[in-house]
C-alpha cells in the first residue's frame, strides 16, 4: 500500500495531534481568559477546568454527552436554571423545580 511508518520526535507535542488539540482546547477554553499567578492558582484553575469538562461540557463524539453520563431532565422536572463553573467562564444548567 506505500504506507510508512514516522516516528515522532520525543518531546515534540506539535508532531502530536493529540497532544496539540489537548493543549488547545486547554489554551482557548480556558487559560486565554484568565490570568494565571502562580503555579498553585494554575493548578486550581485546572483542576476546575477539568471537573467542568468531565461533568458538564457536551462531546460531539460521545452524542453531545459529557464523559460522566448524566441522565437528561425532562421539562416537567421546572425552569432551566444556569449554575457558573470555573470562576464564571463556563457554566452549566439544570432543571430545577418551582
């Protein structure tokens, strides 16, 4: 088939695809929109990144369900309400009864 194998260099995380969309949703998803202080604040703000990420955010490739299945809320359960995570930039919503 002509197919060669290409050894990626180590430590080289643009010869990743992986590792650069990794890095790149990071970068604009979250560090982009905040100022980083110190490595403990950067630590903190990854940490609720990630807890967002898994819980919450929608994937495409999972049937716009998040890695941690939750189970869908059905409009008789109320109104829609918006809870912020990660200091505000994102958030997520919930059906809360009235």
């Amino acid at each position: 088939m002509g197919i060669e194998q290409l050894v990626t260099a180590p430590r080289s995380p643009w010869q990743n695809p992986y590792a650069e969309r990794l890095i790149g949703g990071i970068r604009q998803d979250c560090l982009d929109h905040v100022i980083v202080l110190n490595e403990r604040h950067l630590k903190r703000i990854l940490t609720r990144y990630f807890n967002y990420y898994h819980y919450w955010r929608t994937h495409l490739s999972l049937g716009m369900d998040s890695p941690e299945s939750r189970p869908v809320q059905p409009p008789p359960l109320g109104e829609v309400v918006q809870f912020p995570e990660d200091g505000g930039l994102h958030h997520h919503y919930e059906r809360m009864a009235a």
